[in-house]
C-alpha cells in the first residue's frame, strides 16, 4: 500500500478548493481517502492564497513513507515558513 499526501479538488467549477489528503496512491483524485490534513484555497480574497496544513501529520505521514506531491511540497515548503516567522 503507497502513500501518497495530495490535493483533493472540491468547489465549484471556475472556484476551485483543495483539501490535503493522504490516501493511496491507486485510488482516484476525489476518491477515498486515509486523513485530510489541511485546506488550500487559491482563491482567496486579498493578496495571498489561504493555507491551514496540519504540519505535525503531515511529519509523521512523511515518517511512514507517504510520498507528496510536488505541489503538496512546495505548500508544506509554505506552510513551514509561515509557521518560523509567526
């Protein structure tokens, strides 16, 4: 069983929201999934993207052998800058 942490689309067409899901690597896009670890809205209003992650189970699914995705990456990349400088 692989592991993949990845994007989940959910909105509406033109307005897309993605949760961060871990969930096999052989299951469809917007299937089932293991745990939903955060929320991504490209979206948002104002000037930057709203990101919530969970980056303690994100580690731990990493930890496991949970591979991310590139996109998935550079938003837990995100994610940890914002969490040193707050």
């Amino acid at each position: 069983m692989a592991l993949k942490i990845r994007l989940q689309r959910r909105g509406n067409r033109n307005r897309p929201v993605y949760k961060i899901v871990v969930a096999e690597s052989t299951s469809r896009r917007d299937g089932k999934f293991v745990e939903a670890i955060g929320n991504y809205d490209p979206n948002a209003r104002g000037n930057t993207p709203e990101l919530a992650l969970i980056l303690d189970r994100a580690d731990y699914w990493m930890s496991v052998g949970a591979k991310p995705t590139d996109t998935v990456k550079s938003l837990i990349k995100k994610a940890r800058a914002v969490q040193i400088s707050a």
